[in-house]
C-alpha cells in the first residue's frame, strides 16, 4: 500500500505552477495516487454567486474572465491526465476551500505552492499557511522560486 492513495493540486494559474506540476508528477510516479486538482476563484468578481459554489470544468459559461480561468484548469488537469470529474474550479476564499474539497474527496495529501513571504504578508496570511495550519491530512508547500 502507498503511502498517499489520493493527492490534491491546489493551483493558482502562475509562470511558476510548472514546479509544482513537476513535483506532483513525480510524487504521482512514486505513490501510484489518484490526482484532483483545485482553482479557487477569489479575484473574479461574481455577484449573487455565494462562496463554495463549484463551477463544473465542461459548463458553457459568459463571463471571460470566468472561462479563461476554467481553460486553464482543463489544460493543467489534461496535463496531468486528471479525469475531469476530479477538477474543482470553486468561487470562495482559497484555504478555506482547499480544505473543504480535500475533506469532501478523502485527500490525503494537499499540494501547493509557496512563495516563502516574509514579514507583513506572512502575519496576513496566505493560502498555503492557511491550508497548512487547518488541513486535517498532509499538506505539501511547494517552495515556488521567481523565474
């Protein structure tokens, strides 16, 4: 039996998410793990949409905005050969719903990316401290080095 049997991807859509798909590839070589992957729309606005509201990857959208985002989470899940039934793109606030979706699906590890802030940013908080500190399975932080 493997250590992790089912692996969750929290990605942002960043230059430097390829470290993170990188790592989870060979994580997924080394475990044999089902992967899911999660986007967390929190900068699009989005109106009389309360947070926690899954948007199905394959739903036609209006919103441009929306469905760049929802091409970005298919290309990433093709990528990584992510079924698409296992691709959450969720409105809401990032940790809490990273959280939520890993408890709901049974992960047992949570990946993201981290850039290491320092200082202010860090006493706010991030995603990645947030899931860190609250997720009930393993959580793995990417460091994500500035290309």
């Amino acid at each position: 039996m493997s250590v992790y049997q089912h692996i969750l991807l929290a990605i942002d859509f960043l230059p430097e998410d390829d470290q993170i798909i990188q790592k989870v590839r060979d994580l997924e070589l080394l475990t044999g793990a089902k992967l899911s992957l999660i986007h967390v729309l929190d900068n699009i606005p989005m109106p009389d949409t309360p947070y926690g509201t899954v948007i199905p990857p394959d739903t036609e959208v209006t919103n441009t905005m929306l469905e760049t985002e929802k091409q970005k989470l298919n290309r990433a899940g093709d990528m990584l050969g992510i079924d698409s039934a296992r691709r959450w793109l969720i409105w809401g606030e990032p940790g809490k719903e990273i959280i939520r979706i890993a408890g709901q699906e049974n992960a047992d590890l949570i990946v993201v990316g981290s850039h290491g802030r320092h200082g202010l940013a860090l006493l706010l908080g991030s995603t990645a401290s947030s899931v860190l500190h609250y997720a009930k399975c393993d959580v793995l932080a990417v460091r994500l080095q500035d290309e």
